[in-house]
C-alpha cells in the first residue's frame, strides 16, 4: 500500500545527511533486489563499498558533485545524483525511491532539482543511462525531455551491462551568459579583479599587478569573454594571461564553467593546443579545475631581490649598442621584436600593436624604461631588450617596488651575454630611481633563465601553479 507522506521536501543534501542517504539506498536495494532494474550488478560486496556514510559524505562534499534528498516526517524516500562529465555536460547518475512511495511525484521533482542546479552549475547538457531492458526508466525520462542519445555496454564489477544513454538540453537562465570583453567593460572588470583580490588574497597578487593585467586586456579585448549576470559584468576569461576569474558574489552560479568553455573557444582560435591557467592552491580553485579536466603541467615563480644585494654593474659588449625606445624605432617592429624573442617560450606569449599602443598610451608610461640593444654596425636592427616597470610600496616597505618585466635576446644572438648585462642594467636603472625590492616572473620550465635570476641574487618568494587542458577536449566536441 502507498506511504501517505507528510511535510515531503526535496533538496540537495548536506553531510549532515550522508547516515540516513546510506541507510535508505541499503534498504531499497534489499527490497528491490541486485538483479532488478537500477541494481543490475550491484553486488552485496559493491554496495558494501558505495553505501555508506562515509562514501554518500564524500560524495556530498566532492567538488561539482551534487547529492539530492527527498525526506517526509516518515524519514527518507528518495535520493538522486549527478556528477560532470565535462565543462559543459552533467550526468544525471541515477535516481533511487522507495517502492512504498512510488507514485507521488517524487522521481520528478528530484530530476527537477538536478536541472535547476544544473542550470546554475552552467551546464548545457545532462545526460542519463539506465538498462535497455528498463522500459519504465526509459518512459519515464523521455517523458521528461530526454531523448535516446547512444546505445553502449557498461561494465559493473564482472558484468557487461547493455545501457542506454538519453539526454536533453539544461533549461538556462535567462539573465546570465558569456559575451566579448567590450573596452567599456573595464571599470567592471576592474571591480571583478578588486574584490577576488580582497577575497581570496592569493600569494603575491597585488593591486598593481592587476592593473598591469587590466590594462593589457583592454588593449587586446579580443582575447578576453566575459560573464554577466543582470547586465552585470561578473566575471572573465583571458587565456593569454592564465586567467578566469568570477567575482566572488557571484560564484556557484555556473559562471566559471561557461567562463572555461568560452576559454576554451578563445585558446582554440588563437591556434594553441591548450589552455593555460593560473590554479591557486588555496581555495575551490584546485577542485574546479580538476572538474574542469585541468592538469598541473608547470610553476611560474615570482622571485625577488634584496635591496641589500650587490649585483655587478652592466658591462655590455663592444660590437653592440643600447639605447633606450623612441621614435628611432617604428613600433611594430618592437613588436616584432618582442613576439620573436619569445617565440619559444614555454608558455603562449605574444603582443599586438594594438596592446602595445595601449600600454604606451598610459600617462605613467615611460619610455626610458625600455633598453635595447643592437648591432654596433646594424644601429638600427634591435636583438634584445629589457622593460622595466616601478610600482607603489609594499610591505609597509617605504620604498617603491621595482619590476623586471622582461628580458628578451633573440635566438641567434644567446650565448653572449646579453641577458644577463640588461638583467644588470634593468636592476641598476630601477635602484637608481629608488627602488627597494626588485621584482620579476619566471617559468619554472625556463631554466636557462631560471639560472640566471637565481645567479644574480633573486630568490624564488611564491609559487604560481598552472595547469593546463587540450582544446581538442572541447565540451562541444565531446557533446557529439
């Protein structure tokens, strides 16, 4: 006889809840039996290691998993699941309800709550697989907006299971989306940066270094998408930088993963095999990223150097020339030059004209802060450059903080020391304007340059992770 449930609520579940989830999935596989549809294959031993409390609590607190109860006064009734598949594609991993109290709307309203939260994870897509043979499973989710999606063989302990899969659309919400960055976005993109700042204070970010990233996103927009919630900018996406970022009132609202699939898109366009992104160890960035499919490749290191130590004056060789930039030098072919000494960077690193004039165009821009170098016969052919930068205190240090923001020596012309004198030059130019402590960035893989900074005096003071994924592992590709 049906159960006349009292006061029944469905919602996702907390740890909390993690006892009484095992205890009802026990008893409903008890009552059902392995062999019946749902269980096919589930074992005394399987259901031993997947139903209990600790299992259903890891499950609950996984990152992007999601757990949903159905409960009444009578106690529990019902549970469903999912988990991503990727970016973009959710799994709806089964829904479990009491023989007793079938036939109520239960299994609907659990697959109604899988697509709200679904829809406010951001993905696209859910899928679900149930037996061939489950003839009322299947009804039942196509009757739902499910449709037959594949035909495949799921293996359960020793057993071969033939599976359907369905899947449909997830409803979207109407007041959120991904769009170009627009150079009138700024002022919000800049309110994103600030407060993630203040929240999250990771290691060695500052607010000068965001202003650096803003302005260089400004100066190339089309390399950048943006999340907006309500006509609100509320989060970006900038792979040239290793950066997605959601506001942090924003997030757990399906931002950050359209915010990786338009990454994606932009990584791709750009010709790179993958995208590249900053991953903090601090926070939910790690879990997001691994649900993202992300891996660690590589560190960048910030290193820094003592106002205290000593570093050689430059001494650059005779058959070159240095000069600082000027109109001596057609622009583009600063560029040029940048975009050639970094060609084989470890990381995707270029410029545009575009990008550059922005930056130039700055109030606090200072041309004497870009040293080249050239052929003493060829005066107007530039090999190798440094730039450098001088930003505001830190550290209730009252001094200005100094940045070697790069040094590039082009291919042919390495092995002559030219690095290291402009390195020498960038440190004397900075002390010389009264900076403290000396600043720069390096990849953990450049260990030419790694060698030579270490050698000089910097030492290694945080630790960026990045971690990376295959474009070809685009959502929309896997989606079929």
């Amino acid at each position: 006889m049906p159960l006349q449930l009292t006061d029944l609520e469905v919602r996702e579940a907390a740890p909390s809840d993690a006892e009484a989830v095992a205890t009802f999935m026990l008893a409903a596989w008890h009552e059902a039996g392995p062999d019946s549809p749902g269980f096919t294959g589930a074992t005394p031993e399987l259901m031993a290691e997947i139903a209990t409390p600790e299992a259903i609590r890891a499950r609950i607190r996984h990152e992007g998993r999601r757990v949903f109860l159905a409960r009444s006064r009578e106690g529990t009734v019902g549970f469903a699941g999912t988990r991503p598949l990727d970016a973009r594609i959710v799994e709806l991993a089964g829904i479990i309800v009491g023989r007793a109290a079938a036939g109520q709307g239960i299994c609907t309203r659990l697959v109604e709550q899988a697509l709200a939260a679904a829809s406010r994870d951001g993905f696209a897509r859910m899928v679900v697989r149930t037996e061939r043979t489950n003839d009322p499973a299947i009804v039942f989710y196509r009757a739902r907006g499910f449709e037959p999606a594949a035909d495949c063989i799921e293996r359960v302990g020793d057993l071969e299971v033939p599976v359907l899969e369905l899947a449909r659309q997830v409803p979207q919400r109407a007041n959120t989306g991904i769009r170009p960055f627009r150079p009138q976005d700024e002022p919000a993109l800049r309110r994103v940066m600030e407060a993630s700042l203040e929240f999250d204070a990771f290691p060695g970010f500052t607010a000068w270094d965001m202003d650096m990233e803003a302005v260089s996103i400004v100066g190339a927009p089309d390399g950048v998408a943006v999340a907006v919630e309500d006509g609100l900018v509320c989060g970006y996406v900038s792979p040239r930088h290793d950066d997605l970022t959601v506001h942090p009132e924003f997030r757990r609202r399906g931002h950050g993963r359209r915010l990786f699939a338009a990454g994606l898109d932009l990584a791709a366009k750009a010709g790179w095999e993958e995208i590249r992104l900053c991953v903090p160890s601090s926070g939910a960035a790690r879990p997001f990223a691994r649900a993202m499919g992300l891996t660690y490749r590589s560190s960048m290191w910030r290193l820094s150097l003592a106002p205290e130590t000593a570093v050689p004056e430059p001494a650059l060789p005779a058959d070159v020339i240095a000069r600082p930039l000027g109109e001596w030098l057609p622009l583009q072919r600063y560029v040029d030059l940048l975009n050639a000494t970094f060609a084989e960077h470890p990381g995707p690193v270029s410029w545009t004209l575009g990008q550059v004039l922005h930056a130039h165009g700055r109030p606090e821009f200072d041309p004497s802060a870009i040293l080249l170098v050239s052929p003493a016969d060829r005066p107007e052919d530039p090999v190798a450059f440094v730039r450098t930068a001088l930003g505001p205190p830190e550290d209730n240090d009252p001094a200005p903080v100094g940045e070697i923001g790069l040094v590039g020596v082009l291919p042919q012309w390495r092995g002559r020391g030219l690095g290291r004198e402009l390195l020498r030059w960038g440190v004397a130019q900075l002390r010389s304007r009264g900076a403290g402590c000396i600043k720069l960035s390096v990849e953990a893989e450049n260990e030419l340059a790694l060698g030579l900074y270490r050698r000089t005096g910097f030492e290694p003071v945080v630790e960026w992770p990045h971690w990376v994924c295959p474009v070809t592992a685009h959502p929309d590709d896997r989606a079929g």
